[in-house]
C-alpha cells in the first residue's frame, strides 16, 4: 500500500508528464501486489467453514470503500482541486497500510485452531 501511496503522491505533487508516468507505473505495481496479499491474508485468518463469508464480507468493505472514495474525492477535488484530492487518497493510502502494519504483526500468530 505505501507503493500505491507513493505513485499517487508523484501524481499529485508533481505537474510534469515523467512523474505523472512513474506514478501511475508504481500504483499499478502497487496496486498488483496488494489486491492478492489482502485476499490471501483474509483467506489464511479465517476457518475453511466461514471462509467464503469471510471474503464476501471483505470484499463488500473494500467495494463500499470505492464508492465512499470517489465522492469523498469528487467533494475534495471541487472544494480544493484536484491535486488536494490526490494528496489526500495516498495520505489515507499510507495510513491504511501503517494500520495493515501494525495489526498484520501483532497478529501473525494467531490463526485459526482447527
């Protein structure tokens, strides 16, 4: 996540092409990184008699976030631009993987008892 926090901070601080380009290159390897990790720790922490509740719940969150993200940015980009609107998605982009972070750590060991 801090991989797609960076290419979006390049995008939205910088105005020149190059780091428009780099930025979108790191969201997509960041994005391609993070899109299987979260589904596979989700599927690790969760017992194979509740697991598929467990991605629908997971995956309706992580929809939910789409649709509250693109109007909380749409209301971001009208009220300050559209630069503030990125800035603030990789601010939120940094502090959810800061969260990943620490939570996946202290929880490592304990998974499911069969």
């Amino acid at each position: 996540m801090w991989v797609q926090a960076l290419g979006l901070l390049l995008t939205g601080a910088i105005g020149q092409f190059v780091w428009w380009f780099a930025g979108s290159v790191l969201l997509g390897v960041g994005t391609a990184m993070v899109y299987p990790s979260l589904i596979a720790a989700v599927s690790d922490a969760s017992h194979p008699s509740w697991r598929a509740r467990s991605l629908s719940i997971y995956r309706f969150w992580r929809d939910l976030g789409y649709a509250i993200g693109g109007l909380s940015a749409g209301l971001i980009a009208d009220w300050f631009g559209f630069a503030a609107a990125i800035l603030a998605i990789a601010g939120l982009t940094f502090l959810s993987g800061a969260v990943v972070a620490i939570g996946m750590g202290k929880r490592q060991s304990r998974c499911y008892e069969a």
